[in-house]
C-alpha cells in the first residue's frame, strides 16, 4: 500500500466514521441518557466489532456476500427489522432514576454493540467499498492495515458523539426533554433506513 493510497484510506475511514449513521445515533442517546463512562463499552463494542467485520469480510467472506443475491436480501431486511427494533427501544428508554440509577435502562454491552456490527448497512457499505478501493490483492497484510486505520478514527469519532449526548444532559435534565431528545434520535435511527431502501 503506497503512502498516497494509506492517506486515502485515513481520509475515507474518517469521513465514512464521524458522519452521521446508526452507530453514531445510537451511542449520542447513550451519551445523553447514560453518560460517557457506562457507555464505554458500547464504543469499544463498536470500534472493535466493526474491524474484526473488516478483518473477516476482507479475508474472502466477501465474495462469498457478492456472489448470493438471497444472502443480500436477508442481511438486508434483517438490519431493517432490527434498526427499527433498536428505534423502539431508544423511543421509549426511560430516564434512569436518581436514587436507583442502574435500575432503568441499560447501555449496550460490548457483545451487543460488537454483534451490531454484522446487521449495520452503513458499516457493510463502508467495509466493502475500502476492501474493494484500498487493498489490491486483498492480502492479509492490506486488510489489517485497513482495519487498524478504521479502528483508530472509528474510535475518536464515534467518542465524538457520545460526547455530544453527554454535553446534552444539561439541557436534558427533565423527563419530558430527554423523552423528546430519545424520540427524536429514534427518528433519526429510522432515517438511516432510507439509503438501505433505495439503495440498488
């Protein structure tokens, strides 16, 4: 990979990553309604889980996604049914409460934001357009390169944005403005459906 090509590389993986999608909606709610810290493990969730996609589409699974229309059509219409699914469960989050704070509502763990990953349509548009750009013969060697560049603007990025729900809590502080603010990012989760379904 020449130093032209790798400069690239950095330049989609962290335009591709700080833009708006549904990793990013997701873990600004979880900012704002659980703090940075509880959500911690749902960025590493994120950021680790998404190279580790890299790394096993990269290494030939990929091929295997491009040569079966029917494999497309369920991942397709599996990652609507649960980006609708998680909509759901971020319109209708309840504020924790003061005195028992762990007691409503719970950040996604690691697993979960990881397993994510492998039904994120903005995630398999990214990962296979830098497969497909970014790697000339798809060498072991070529794919790690891409997943560590991914994993290190993916990470500061998507803190980012959990940032900004953090930030929001201030003004969030009523149960009547955080329910306004979770209706919203679940309309906003909806909305990255919308490339899925005109998406050829």
């Amino acid at each position: 990979m020449t130093y032209q090509i790798l400069l690239s590389l950095i330049g989609f993986a962290f335009v591709s990553s700080i833009t708006p999608g549904p990793n990013n909606m997701m873990l600004m709610a979880s900012g704002a309604n659980f703090g940075l810290r509880r959500s911690v493990p749902h960025m590493l969730g994120v950021s680790l889980g998404h190279s580790f996609l890299i790394i096993v589409l990269g290494l030939g699974l990929v091929k295997v996604y491009e040569a079966f229309p029917t494999l497309q059509f369920i991942m397709k219409w599996g990652s609507i049914a649960y980006l609708l699914y998680l909509s759901y469960k971020i319109a209708t989050a309840a504020p924790a409460s003061p005195k028992q704070p762990e007691t409503k509502g719970k950040p996604l763990t690691f697993l979960q934001a990881a397993a994510f990953q492998w039904v994120n349509p903005k995630g398999w548009m990214m990962t296979i357009t830098a497969i497909t750009n970014y790697t000339a013969d798809e060498t072991p060697m070529q794919v790690l390169v891409v997943a560590l560049v991914f994993m290190c603007t993916n990470l500061p990025s998507i803190t980012f944005w959990a940032g900004l729900g953090v930030q929001a809590r201030r003004f969030l502080s009523t149960p009547a403005r955080l329910r306004i603010f979770n209706v919203t990012m679940a309309l906003l989760l909806v909305a990255t459906i919308i490339p899925i379904l005109t998406h050829h």
